[in-house]
C-alpha cells in the first residue's frame, strides 16, 4: 500500500490547523511517531503519514457520533 507523506505545512493545508498547532499541541500528543509521522534517515525533518492521520480522524468522528 502506497502511503501519502507531508510535510507541516501541506498537512496544516489538508486538516486545517495552524502548522504551529501542528508542532506544539498536536505532535506527540495525537499524532505519534512511528504511528502518523516519521523522521527519515534519523534526521529532524519530519513526515506526516495521510492515510494513518485520515483513519484516526474518522475513528474520532465516529466514536463522538455514538456517545451523542
């Protein structure tokens, strides 16, 4: 399976938070590496994957859905 990788910016762009929202609140809090986002190369710039962000996204929706 292809997968989608983006930078802060183009992920800030896609979901609509501020990229500083992006690195301060939701980075290692919601979104954790290994699991939405990685380093390449062990380096410090940092890749969102879209499809893990996307699923999670509509996991969260559907929950809040049932608990109305």
């Amino acid at each position: 399976m292809a997968q989608t990788y983006l930078t802060t910016e183009e992920l800030s762009q896609r979901i609509k938070y501020d990229v500083r929202t992006i690195r301060e609140r939701l980075k290692d809090s919601v979104l954790l590496e290994g699991i939405h986002y990685l380093r390449p190369f062990g380096g410090r710039k940092i890749l969102f994957i879209w499809e893990r962000i996307e699923q999670d996204m509509a996991k969260a929706a559907t929950a809040s859905l049932h608990l109305q």
